[in-house]
C-alpha cells in the first residue's frame, strides 16, 4: 500500500493496487488517530506544485500539523506542497551545516529552514519561497517552533536573488500576474515591505508595512556558504541564480529525478554542462539516492562544492 500519512490525514497515491475500502479499513485499522483519508488524483501541477485529492474517508478538512523529529508543521495539503518522506534527508542536510549563512530555495512552508535551525550552529537561515499560501504557513512555522534565525522573502527567486542583500524578512517582490496577486490577497499573508514592478490597484489590497516600486531599492547579492535547492523537475534551471550566491568553495544540494542506471552519468553530466556554461568549477562530494517516485525512478541529491 502506498500513502502518507501527514498529521491527522492520510493520502493514499496512485496508481491504487487495492479498492478504496481496503485502503480505508487499513488505514483505520492502523492508525486510530486519522480523521481525514485522501485519495492523491493528480501529479503536482502548476502554479504551486501541488496535487488534486478527493475526500474518501472523514472530515472534508485538508489543514493539519505534522510532526517529524520534533518539529511542528503547519500544512494545507491542497495549497502547499509538503512530503513527510523526506524527513531523514533534510535532518541530513541539517546536520552537515556548520557556523554559516544558508540559502534555501523553494522553501515551501519553512521545512529546511526549520530543521537547520534546530538541527545546526548556523549564523542564519534565507527563505524564498513563491507561493503565498506556503509562505504563510512557513511564517507560521518558525513561531510554532520558536525560530528567530530564518529570513523569509515571498517572490521568485529570479527577481529575490538580485536584491536579497538589501531586503529585510518579510518582503516580497511582486510581478503584475492578477491571479497570483490574487491568491496572495485571498491567502491573508502580512508582509513586510511590497516591492513591485508595475502599478496595479490591486496590489493595494495585499496586508503589507510599506510599499514600494521596484526600483526604490538597489541590487546587492549576498553571498552564501551552502544553497539547498529542492526543486528536482527544475532546480538545474536556476543554477544561473544560484552560482552568484555561492561563496567559493561553498557547498550546493542539488536534487534531481534520474533513472537508478544513469544517476552516476547524468549527475557529472548535468554539472560539466553548467559548469562551463556559467564559469565555475566542482567537486561532486555525495551522490545521494533520497527516496523513489515510480519504479527505478529516484528523487537524488547531487551534494557538490562550488569552486570560483
């Protein structure tokens, strides 16, 4: 049987090898505490790589909180993406982290910011993440689990990267999209300083301290000692916002999905086609099978040290 269990909900994953009802009884029978049992419809889909579920079993509620190594998680299964499987993996993450400053991308509702901080002596933790609803749910999390070391910024990383060295925990720069301009007004998120590129009334409606066009505020980088990129269909993509960030000799986690034969292979390949397109050298230091997606199918993470 395949399913999660987050919280007090369990989402059972396709394709299904048994009827509903002998998941369900199965699940009921095995964990007394679940109130809620999701069947996973769809793959992630766009724009917040979250899936569509269908309620089988119990109350038609998706909010929850998940607890892996003693940390708290705050989810909404429909509107953020969360997977508890990879709760070893980002415990190992948390523990190669030294007295440094760390980069995480795509940061969803705060999950490896959190384990670093609990887990690690770093100085402080950068969060980007774009999806409003995971933002505030993240925002939530480093108050549940009494975290004051982490910078969360709402936006892209492609527009976060250029400014992060002026901007302040809470900001977001925000693109003229109407709908996601939308979600982050119906998602209830206060943020801190509103930079924006383009005047929109909308954007108005957004809870916010200060607003500001875009070009208020100059372009710093910052650099970074360690880049955690858990993006695997898309992370390669943002290797060019990446690599400014990287100090020399600072370390990336770069995850990927590779069929099981050509993890080796791809992995070198990947970053001998980076490498030379955005001038810097590597040292592979870990190759890392995390966790399988379908049959020889693997979620990998390519632990590589950057070298300028």
């Amino acid at each position: 049987m395949s399913y999660d269990i987050i919280g007090d909900i369990a989402v059972i994953k396709k394709p299904m090898k048994l009827r509903e009802e002998e998941y369900i009884k199965e699940i009921r029978n095995r964990y007394k505490f679940i109130k809620t049992i999701l069947l996973q419809e769809t793959d992630v889909l766009p724009p917040y790589r979250v899936p569509k579920y269908r309620v089988l079993y119990g109350e038609d509620k998706t909010e929850t909180i998940s607890i892996e190594y003693g940390l708290k998680f705050k989810v909404d299964v429909v509107r953020t993406y969360y997977s508890p499987r990879l709760s070893n993996e980002r415990y190992r993450i948390a523990k190669e982290v030294k007295e440094e400053e760390v980069l995480v991308m795509f940061s969803g509702v705060n999950v490896y910011p959190i384990y670093i901080s609990k887990f690690s002596n770093a100085k402080k933790i950068y969060s980007i993440e774009w999806n409003p609803f995971a933002v505030k749910y993240g925002l939530e999390n480093l108050r549940l689990n009494k975290i004051n070391n982490v910078i969360t910024f709402l936006g892209d990383v492609r527009d976060i990267y250029l400014y992060i060295g002026n901007l302040e925990d809470r900001d977001a720069i925000i693109n003229n999209n109407i709908d996601y301009i939308n979600d982050i007004i119906y998602s209830n998120i206060e943020v801190n300083n509103i930079y924006y590129y383009e005047e929109n009334e909308l954007i108005k409606n957004i809870k916010y301290n200060k607003i500001k066009k875009i070009d208020f505020i100059n372009k710093s980088i910052k650099l970074f000692d360690r880049i955690i990129m858990p993006l695997p269909k898309e992370s390669h993509n943002f290797l060019e916002y990446a690599i400014p960030l990287i100090k020399s000799n600072g370390i990336i986690h770069l995850y990927q999905f590779f069929r099981e034969e050509e993890i080796e292979n791809n992995s070198y390949n990947l970053l001998d086609e980076y490498s030379k397109k955005l001038n810097f050298e590597y040292e592979i230091l870990k190759i890392l099978k995390v966790g399988d997606i379908a049959p020889g199918i693997y979620r990998v993470c390519i632990d590589f040290k950057v070298i300028k």
